[in-house]
C-alpha cells in the first residue's frame, strides 16, 4: 500500500492550488459481510480527470455508485461540493445528481426509447427547452460520437460499441459538472476508441467538468488522465500521474501494462485451494 | 424433528407473505404519491394504455364472444326444462355484467397485460435502466411506473364493459340466430332484468377494484424481482398466479357485499 507514496507528493503539491469536487474519506463499504471496499481515500479535484484502474471484481462500480448516492457507505463518506452524500435527503440527492451523469457499465440505454429519445431524456424531464433546441442539442451530442445517423435507432437494433457512443452522448447531455465513466472503452474498435478518448478529454476541458474514468484500458486513459488509482481487492494499491506511473517501474505496474498475470496482484477470486478442489491426491 | 421443520417452514413462508404484502402495500402508496406527474403528462399514460389496454382487445374481444355462445347453449338447455327460454337474455346479460365480464377480463388481463409490465420493468431493472433513471434524478415510480398504474386502472373496466358487450352478441348469435329463441322476448327480458346501479355499476366497481389489484401486483412484482433472467421470470409467474388468485378472492368478498340477500 505504501508503494507510490514517493509519487504522491507531487501530485498533491500540484494540487493543492485547485480544489476537490469529490472527497472520498475512508469509504469502507460490505455485501452481506463480504468486504467489497475497505480504507478508500480518494480526491478527485476541479476540472482534472481521474481514472480509477483494477482487476474485475475490485469494487470499481461498487465506488461509483457511492459516489452517485446509489449505495450508503458501510463506513467513512463520500463528499462532494463539501456535502456529504449519504447525509443527503431524497430531494437533495436528486439535485446532487441533476449535476451529475454517469455512464454505466452496460450503457443501461431506455430499451423503449429511440437513439434520439434516449439522449433527449433528460432535457425534457429537466428542462423546458422547445422541441427545435432539444433537437439541435440531441444533434450536436450524437454528432459528437459519430451516430447521427443512428438517431432513429431503437437500443435493440445498435451494436454493443454503438450503444455505448449513445450512452455516452445521453451522459453527457445535460452538460454535467461531475462525469463518471464506468469502462467507456470496452467493446470499442481502435478508431472509436481514440475518438472516444479525444472525446471525453474535450468535454472535460471545454465544460470543465471534473470527470472519473473507470477503464481497463490503461494505454488509452495514461494518454488522458491527469491522475491515476490502481485498486485491488477493494483497497487503493498505487496512485500517481501518468508521468510518474510510466516511471515509477513497480511489479505493480509492470503486471498491469503487460498484462502478466502473477504478479502482487491475484487473478483469482479468493478461494480455496484448487488441488483440493479437483479432488486431486498428491 | 420432521414436524418442527415444517412448522417452521410454514412460519416462514407465512411471516414472507405478509411481508411481501406490506411492501407491496407501500409500494402502492408511493405510486399514489408520485402519481401526480402522470396526470401533468398524461401523454405517458396514452402511449401505455395503447401498449396495456388495445393491445389485449383482440384475446378480451375473442374470449368474450365465445363465453357468450357458451353462456347462451347452456342457459337455454337449462331454462327449456322450466319451459322459460324467454328469460335467455336475462340469464346472458345478468350472468356477464355481474360475473364473467369482470373476473373473466381480469384474468385475461392480467396474463396478458400484468405479465408483460412485469416483464418489461423487471428486464429495465435488469439491465440497470432504473438505476440509470435514479441517477439522471428521474424518480422511476414517477415515471415509469404511475402511468403504467393508471394505464392499467383505466383500461380494465373498459376491457370487462367489452368483453360484456361482446359476450351478448354471442349468447344473441347462438340463442337467437341459431336456436330461435324470440327475438323481441330476449332483448326485453334483458332490459327488463338489467339494473343499471345495481348491476352494471357493480360490474363496473368490481373491475375497477380488479384492474387495481392485477396492475399494482404485476408493478410491484417486476420493480421488486431479483435483476437477473430466473429473477425476472419467476416474478412473472408470481403475477399471474397471484393477480388470479386475488381477483378470485376479491370476486367473492366484492360479491358477498354487493348482492347480499337479494
Ligand atoms: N449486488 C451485489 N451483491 C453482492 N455482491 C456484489 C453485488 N455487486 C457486486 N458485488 C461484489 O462486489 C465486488 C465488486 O464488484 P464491482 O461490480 O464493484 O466490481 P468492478 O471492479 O466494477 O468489476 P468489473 O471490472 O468486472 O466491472 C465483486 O466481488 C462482486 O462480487
Ligand atoms: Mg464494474
């Protein structure tokens, strides 16, 4: 745990002038007695993209989720613009997440609703804008993620990665200052991807949003991030700037861009021993 | 030790339904709550009264032409050994406004209807289109599913008025057109014997207690199924197999109070 804590302090000088949109603070969090998330500390200042980095099953969603309000903490707190998320009533929650969007995992895209009607959702359940600039601002969205062609669409004829362009471009609709991306990459040919990427840097800094990105693809978010949190096994296992990270040369790092499986990180869920498992006799 | 296993088994099960029902219940008062913002919109609840109530017209129309048929050979084989065929259209009409046109409908609507709002939420939940609304503070009682309810309310005593309309023309076709019963005396018979308070009212009431119930199960079933395939098909299940039993029961209890002693 003490393996970046050299790199740190640049990152936290650097920052120190900005200030934090969302502070996590010992957020310890518990499926039915399985600890998911344990001591998570976490700062995520104005304006900067932070992307958060594990193996499957490490709590990645399980945190954005405490960040958007969905899941109470078990422990610890989430705070974002200095209001604690979980102290938040129902009214305040919703005008938290009104300035909020949040990409998820599976795109989670309204099955009953066309390409255009998705990303119009929120416009006109938040605002009252004529149809004419809904329209122009659906365009501009889809046009953003190359598929405005697709406007007419129902989800069920789009392909995985075209979804996930709608999802991103229904995200980001309403303009959020606080943007979370649950694995924007997956499912994307290599073209979309740095597109995609281009995309998500530009809104972050056109809107100067602040803007988490959860992603396996970390060739891709070191091009764009400012700042980067290596999870496993719900606890936070390295951090640093791209920078540092590329020269910080730990086994940690080292297993995750080559992708080598041993490593201080396990692959495997925690279980018991396989010998024994297969009934195998020595 | 067998038995005290099954007592408890049935403890549980007992102490789970009535758990199951309270939240139900709760869920019911929330819609009601959020129900406001259907009313403001009610074009939301237009487009599901489309996707609930048309689109059981056709099972509601068919199955209510060949009850009526049904209802009109086994009336007239039962009341020619009373020498009082005349009194079909009585039998027909009385036997469906109070009766088949309700329960019947009901039961049609919910394996048609109830099932698939069941499904339909239960899959948005699945593939985390509710979370997706809470988080774009969109409150998905509000949106999703009050218009269903309302969709479902309105629907249902116009479904059951339909399928009683039609279920007279098929007793009218068989007992009039293919048996001969006069025509003049089952028309007559039936305006004579059909109350409007006592029995088209009460038909009415009774659907509309009916569509409630079969419209809030089948919501609170699929908003409360485990988000997965087996989760979301057994919550299907649980609708129609409850909502029948309820419109069942609540048949008897509506009946008993309604025409007591009379
Ligand atoms: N609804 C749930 N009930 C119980 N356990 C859960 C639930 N959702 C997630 N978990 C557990 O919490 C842990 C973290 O899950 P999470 O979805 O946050 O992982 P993740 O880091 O997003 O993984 P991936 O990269 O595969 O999406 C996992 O071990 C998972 O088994
Ligand atoms: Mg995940």
């Amino acid at each position: 745990m003490q393996w970046f804590r050299m790199c740190d302090l640049f990152f936290w000088a650097s920052t120190l002038s900005s200030t934090a949109l969302v502070e996590i603070r010992d957020l310890n969090f518990t499926y039915d007695k399985r600890p998911v998330l344990q001591g998570i500390n976490m700062t995520f200042p104005k304006g900067k993209m932070v992307a958060i980095m594990g193996l499957s099953g490490c709590g990645k969603t399980t945190l954005l989720r405490h960040i958007g309000g969905a899941l109470k903490p078990s422990k610890g707190s989430v705070k974002i613009d200095g209001q604690v998320m979980h102290e938040l009533d129902q009214a305040g929650l919703y005008a938290m997440r009104r300035k909020m969007g949040m990409l998820f995992q599976f795109g989670a895209l309204f099955t009953d609703l066309s390409v255009y009607d998705n990303v119009a959702f929120q416009m006109r359940e938040h605002t009252d804008l004529p149809e004419d600039i809904i329209h122009d601002l659906v365009m501009m969205k889809l046009h953003a993620v190359g598929l405005r062609g697709a406007q007419d669409m129902m989800p069920s004829e789009l392909s995985g990665g075209m979804a996930r362009r709608v999802a991103l471009a229904r995200t980001v609709a309403l303009d959020p200052m606080l943007v979370m991306y649950d694995e924007p990459f997956a499912g994307l040919d290599a073209i979309s991807l740095s597109v995609i990427g281009d995309l998500i840097r530009r809104l972050n800094d056109a809107l100067g949003a602040t803007s988490i990105i959860v992603t396996h693809d970390i060739q891709e978010s070191l091009k764009i991030v400012d700042y980067v949190y290596f999870m496993a096994g719900g606890v936070i296992v390295a951090e640093g700037t791209p920078d540092e990270l590329r020269a910080c040369d730990t086994d940690f790092v080292r297993q995750f861009v080559h992708g080598e499986m041993d490593g201080p990180m396990p692959f495997h869920y925690p279980s018991g021993d396989y010998r024994q498992e297969l009934n195998l006799r020595d | 030790m067998a038995a005290m296993k099954t007592v408890r088994a049935i403890g549980h099960r007992v102490v789970d339904a009535v758990w199951r029902m309270g939240s139900a219940t709760r869920f019911f008062a929330l819609v009601l709550l959020y129900s406001a913002s259907s009313f403001r919109r009610f074009r939301l609840v237009i487009k599901e009264l489309f996707s609930s109530g048309v689109m059981s017209l056709i099972i509601i129309l068919v199955a209510g032409l060949f009850v009526g048929m049904v209802l009109g050979l086994q009336g007239y084989e039962t009341l020619k050994r009373y020498g009082s065929e005349s009194a079909l259209g009585s039998l027909v009409a009385l036997s469906l406004v109070r009766e088949l046109g309700p329960v019947l409908a009901a039961l049609l609507f919910a394996s048609r209807a109830g099932s698939a709002m069941t499904a339909e939420i239960g899959l948005m939940k699945a593939t985390e289109q509710i979370s997706a609304m809470e988080m774009m503070a969109v409150n998905p009682i509000a949106r999703i599913v009050a218009p269903r309810f309302w969709a479902g309310v309105i629907s249902m005593p116009l479904l059951a008025a339909m399928f009683s309309a039609v279920g007279v023309f098929g007793g009218y076709l068989v007992g009039v057109v293919q048996i001969g019963v006069d025509e003049g005396s089952f028309w007559a018979q039936m305006q004579a014997a059909v109350d409007f308070r006592e029995d088209i009212l009460n038909g009415v009431l009774k659907s509309f207690v009916f569509g409630t119930v079969v419209t809030v199960i089948a919501l609170f079933e699929g908003y409360d199924a485990q988000p997965t395939a087996e989760g979301v098909s057994g919550a299907t299940t649980r609708t129609v197999v409850n909502s029948s039993l309820a419109i069942l029961m609540l048949d008897f209890v509506l009946t008993a109070i309604m025409f007591r002693g009379n």
